[in-house]
C-alpha cells in the first residue's frame, strides 16, 4: 500500500501498523533485549503517533514503511547515545556498540536482520513453558501488530482476560530471562514443534472462526501463513514439517472463495464450484507439499497436507480417491488419535463403508457422550448421517443440539436448512 492510495493519513497509518508494527517491535526487541519489551513497544507507538502528526499537515511519503523504520531507527540511535551508559540495551548490541553507534544499530535495520529478528521474536512468543494461550495471544500482540480488542475478538475472549494473558507471559520472560533467539541442536527441534502449534491454531481459528458473525477471519489465515513462510525460507528452521504446514495453509486457503455464499451461506464441500478454487494457491500447496519430501520426518501436517491434496486432484466430489483418503486417515490416526480425527475420518468411511458403518464408528468414540454435549461438530455430523440412514427423529435431535451449541450465525442457518428438509 502506497500513499498514492486515496487513504487517509489515519486509514494508512492504521493499516501500516498491522503491517509494520510486529516487524519494528522484533528489531527493537534484538537492539533493547526482551526485558525492556514495555520499552520497545512504547517506541514503536510514539513512531506511528508521530507519522500520524507528520502525515496529517504535510505530504505523505513515498514509501511509508520506509519512513516508518527510518524513523524508529532514528529515535533508537538518540536513546542510546543519549544515555551512554544504557545498561538495558542487548548482549549482541552491546558488543557491536564498540563500533560506531549509527553504524552499529543501523546493521540491524538490513531486510535480512529484520526477518532474522521477526524470527527470534516469534520463538519467544511461542516458549514451551508458557501456556499455550499466552503463546498464542503474545503471538498476536507482538509479532502479528493486532490490538488487544482484536485478539479478543479473534480468540473469542474478552479484553481483560487477554491483558492478563499478555501480562501473565511478559512477567514470566522477564522473570526467567528467556532469550531472544533461535535455539539450536535439539532445544530447535522442541520449540519448532510449539511454532507449528501455534500457527496451525492460529490457521484454524481463521478457516473455522468462532465468531458469531464471522466464519471465515482472512486476517488470522494470512498471518498464519506469513509466520509459517518466515520460518520456512530461514536457512536453521527451514525443515520438512514446516513446508508441510505451510502447503497445507495453501491447500485450505485455496478454498475461499467457494466456502460462502453471496447471503453469507455455507457452502458444504460437495456443493462447491471448483471452478472458484485458487490454482495458484493450489500451485503453491504442491509445490511446498514436495518441499516436505526430503528426511524420513512424516508429521501430522504431511499426512493433513496429503488429505487436502487429493481433495484438490479431484476435478469433483465424486471423483475423489475415498479409499486414499480414508488409509491417509488411518496414518493419522496412529500420530494424533483425537476425537476430532476419529471423527473426520468417519466422514470418509461413510463414503468408502457406508452410514451405518460411520455412524457406528463416531458412536465408538471414547467420550462420544460428553463430546455431543459441548461441541456442535460432533452433533452435527451424527446428525446429518442419521438424516441420510432415514432416522429422522434422531437426525432432528442432534441437529437441534448442534444448532444450541454452535455460536457461528452461518453454522446455524446451516443447520436450520438440514432440519427444514428432515420429513418425519
């Protein structure tokens, strides 16, 4: 986005801090250490207030974001040499400070030193010894530039349960002095499996919002698949199980534009128009899917990666592989034995076993009980199998309860046609 754009000095501003604000809290965060991250974020807000104040009586620059990291870069140089003997300032600067100063700080402001550090920062956010709440929120905050009321929204949460996660993991990194790099030897390998975590959760909350209003959150997908690409394209993370993560993200990303209609109606797989889907997008996914194939890893985001991959080989719904698709599930199922893919694959084995047999194998589920009590999903895929084995009353009763449990206004105009069509 340029200042060529028609937007407002506010309008850019606020769209440059989404964009900008996570990339100049990381560098600061390398130049001022982890511990003065209040420090850090307070600067970056004086910098956009100040862009604000400049923007709104003066002609916009060319390059905004340029203008912005100039900026923040400029009033870092100030703070240190106003304060010399800046005891709060990082290892590695300190050690580079023995240099010029300008020259010093400016060498942390190189686009690769600004990816290197984006890269630190979201190793911080994602340590294994904070909840995985607190992850994901820090996540959000420091490195993705959302607000507090956005992350609430996102999380489905409200504002002051999201400050207290922020504090909760600030005090906790401040207090066990947790370092602002990216590990190494088998410490990466640990921590690398927590960032996969996060950003998959972060995906999922974006592809499934649990937003009433709100089915789809673009936002939270693209930053996902962002993050996902910065860890993919460093030369110490770039590692099968991320490429297979990211195609995944590409697979299901692929699938947009075809997933709602123009009322804001779901539209289930089997109803889609392929013709809507991203081939790029879909490029894209097998070109990373075949990025994964190297080392003898075969993660969950392989197998899951896999699945969404012979859903986009097949030019209809009822031209896909079933029996693929249901011995990629068996795969997963030995890795991640959840409710949720025991569930999914029942799906499948209706396609491949029949209903009866789906139906008998969601049943099996252990805790299947409680499960139909607290989440929709699971209401409403038994549901929906018992509409098509004819038992209607049955059929009725758990959509009725899906409909109870779900929040999403989308999901229960779905679920209010599927009883609409049940004839009793």
């Amino acid at each position: 986005m340029n200042a060529g754009m028609g937007s407002s000095p506010q309008q850019l501003v606020d769209h440059l801090f989404r964009h900008e604000a996570g990339k100049m809290i990381a560098v600061l965060t390398r130049i001022f250490g982890i511990h003065n991250l209040e420090l850090v974020e307070d600067t970056v807000q004086e910098t956009f207030l100040k862009a604000l104040q400049v923007w709104k009586f003066g002609a916009m620059p060319d390059n905004p974001s340029a203008w912005l990291m100039r900026v923040a870069r400029n009033h870092t140089v100030d703070l240190i040499r106003r304060q010399q003997k800046f005891a709060d300032v990082s290892t590695e600067l300190s050690m580079r400070l023995q240099s010029e100063t300008e020259i010093a700080i400016e060498q942390f402001f190189l686009e690769t030193e600004i990816a290197d550090s984006q890269l630190r920062m979201v190793f911080t956010c994602c340590h294994p010894d904070l909840n995985l709440e607190d992850q994901v929120a820090l996540t959000l905050k420091t490195v993705s530039g959302f607000g507090v009321q956005e992350i609430a929204k996102a999380l489905v949460s409200n504002e002051a349960a999201i400050q207290k996660r922020l504090y909760r993991a600030k005090e906790y990194i401040r207090e066990h002095d947790v370092r602002f790099e990216i590990p190494s030897g088998f410490a990466l390998n640990d921590r690398l499996e927590t960032v996969y975590m996060v950003l998959y959760l972060l995906f999922n909350e974006g592809y499934n919002s649990s937003k009433a209003d709100e089915l789809i959150r673009y936002d939270l997908c693209a930053e996902a698949m962002r993050l996902c690409k910065l860890v993919t394209e460093h030369k110490v993370t770039a590692q099968p199980s991320g490429f297979a993560l990211l195609s995944l993200m590409c697979f299901q990303a692929s699938r947009f534009e075809s997933r709602l209609g123009e009322d804001n109606t779901i539209i289930l797989l089997h109803q889609q128009d392929r013709q809507k889907w991203d081939r790029q997008l879909i490029q894209m996914g097998y070109h990373y899917l075949n990025g994964s194939s190297t080392g003898e890893v075969l993660s969950v985001y392989h197998l899951e990666s896999a699945i969404a991959a012979e859903h986009c080989l097949a030019p209809d719904f009822a031209s896909t592989n079933w029996p693929a698709m249901l011995r990629l599930y068996d795969y997963l199922l030995e890795q991640k034995p959840t409710p949720i893919v025991k569930l999914n694959r029942a799906i499948i084995l209706a396609q491949t076993a029949g209903v009866a047999a789906a139906i008998d194998t969601i049943l099996d589920i252990p805790g299947i009980a409680g499960l139909l009590e607290q989440h929709y999903i699971y209401a409403a895929v038994l549901g929906d199998l018992y509409s098509r084995s004819g038992n209607f009353p049955e059929a009725r009763r758990l959509l009725e309860k899906a409909y109870d449990l779900t929040p999403s206004l989308a999901e229960k105009k779905l679920l209010q046609e599927k009883m609409s069509a049940l004839t009793v």
